[in-house]
C-alpha cells in the first residue's frame, strides 16, 4: 500500500493495493476518526479506524465490525 493524494483536509485518501485504487473519506463515519491514521489490511482489503476499531471493508464499504455507525463511502478504480 502506499498512499497517493497529497496530505490536505478536501481530498480522500487513496490506497493502493494491487494495482487498485481506493478512495477513502478521511473520516470515520462514526466520530470522525482520522482515517489517515486508520490500519489497512491489504491481504483482507479492509481499513480499520484508529480511534475506535471499526472496520470496512474497502471492495464495498460495508462495516465489518466496531460501533455501529454505516459504511463508508468508498471509491474503487483502477490505478
Ligand atoms: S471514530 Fe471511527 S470507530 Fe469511532
């Protein structure tokens, strides 16, 4: 993985894994935690956030676990 938009406020992250881009809010949906410091798994393609686990998966968005608070808006495309 490594991180490809410049480090400001406006834009998403992006992750690459595999020839994949992921487009990431810099937020977590549940408290805003800064997902720029979230753990990304590339072999199960999740990030989880640091403040308080919750995990998504990065192919759909989808929570996988932690507080319920909804998916993320995620972007796939290839890079
Ligand atoms: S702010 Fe991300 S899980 Fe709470």
């Amino acid at each position: 993985m490594e991180p490809l938009a410049e480090d400001n406020n406006e834009s998403p992250l992006e992750i690459l894994i595999g020839g994949m881009v992921y487009k990431v809010p810099r937020y977590c949906p549940h408290r805003r935690g800064k997902l720029q410091y979230g753990f990304v798994n590339e072999r199960k393609k999740t990030i989880a956030c640091p403040l308080h686990r919750s995990t998504f998966s990065l192919e759909t968005g989808e929570q996988i676990s932690g507080p319920p608070c909804g998916r993320l808006d995620v972007k796939k495309c290839a890079k």
